[in-house]
C-alpha cells in the first residue's frame, strides 16, 4: 500500500505544480501587459512633426498651386473689368483652395496629439479651419458676382488666420508646414 500511496502522492503533487506553473505563467503574462502599458513611450512632438511635414509634402504643391491660382483670379477680375466669366472663375479657385485646406486640417487632425502640445494642436487645427471657411466664403461672394471692399477685408482677414496658422506650425516645430499657404 506504500507503494501505492507513493504513486498517487506523485501524481497529485504532479498536477498541483502543474497547476501552480500555469497560474504563474497567468500572472507573469498580465504583469507583462500591464508593464508595457505602463511604460510604452507617449507619442512625441517630434513624432508628431514627422507626420505632419508628410501631410505637408503631400499637398504642398497642390495648395501653392490653388493659392496662386486663387489671388490670380481676382487680379484678373479688376484687370478685366469684372466680368461674369472672371467671377465664377474666381469663386472656384477659392472654393478649391478652401477645400484643399481643409483636407491639410484632415490629414493634420488624423496625426496622434502629444500630451505636451494638445492645446497648440487643437489652436492650430481651429486655424487651419477657419482659414479654409474663409477662403469658402469669399468664394460664395465672388459666385454672386459682387466684390467690394468689405471682400477685401475679407480676403486680408483670411490671410491674417493663414498667418496665425503658420505660426502655430512654427511654435510646434512643422518645418515643412509653416510656409502653407502663404501669404499674398
């Protein structure tokens, strides 16, 4: 019977170490996750920067393009007397511009915040928006066929938010960003 009871002992000691094995094997994986959540490197400003001088490089061309393309068309408009041709011409080019502004906000907004920049992030992206409305709105003016001197102001104002813009970019570091778009 001590034989017996020999075996039987080493069976069951067999099975609680294996149970004891697979219980810290357990803990030791959790404690890994929960190590590398704690410790995993918080997204930084210069990994922020990279990304956002890509979006920058990949509508740059585009952007300088509606730009001049955009304050061409309203000296064309005062050179040709303010024709219905010229205004719808007009009222595109900015209409284009506002829209590929707003696709630079989209790609910018897309890039994960640093912690350390949130609040400049979030300035920027409200600059970049309202540089593109105002570039829509003077594009709805120039479709009704009408410019004045308060569209001036309106186009003056567009390129102060353009300019704040830029500076933003500057203040987070953007090399490749802060000349977009630029200021007439």
């Amino acid at each position: 019977m001590s034989e017996e009871q020999g075996s039987g002992d080493r069976g069951r000691i067999r099975r609680h170490v294996g149970w004891w094995i697979g219980l810290i094997a357990g803990l030791a994986g959790i404690a890994g996750l929960v190590f590398t959540i704690v410790t995993r490197d918080q997204f930084t400003v210069d990994e922020w920067n990279q990304q956002a001088n890509a979006a920058c490089d990949t509508l740059y061309g585009d952007l300088l393009d509606k730009y001049a393309t955009a304050s061409t068309s309203l000296y064309l408009l005062d050179q040709r007397g303010y024709q219905s041709t010229d205004y719808q011409a007009a009222a595109r080019s900015w209409a284009d511009l506002g829209s590929n502004n707003r696709k630079l906000t989209g790609e910018i907004g897309k890039i994960e915040t640093p912690t350390s920049h949130q609040e400049d992030i979030s300035r920027l992206l409200e600059e970049l928006n309202a540089t593109s409305d105002a570039e829509a709105a003077l594009a709805v003016k120039l479709g009704t066929e009408v410019f004045t001197v308060e569209d001036m102001v309106d186009q003056d104002k567009r390129n102060k938010l353009a300019e704040k813009a830029q500076q933003t970019f500057r203040t987070i570091g953007s090399s490749h960003c802060f000349a977009l778009p630029p200021r007439s």
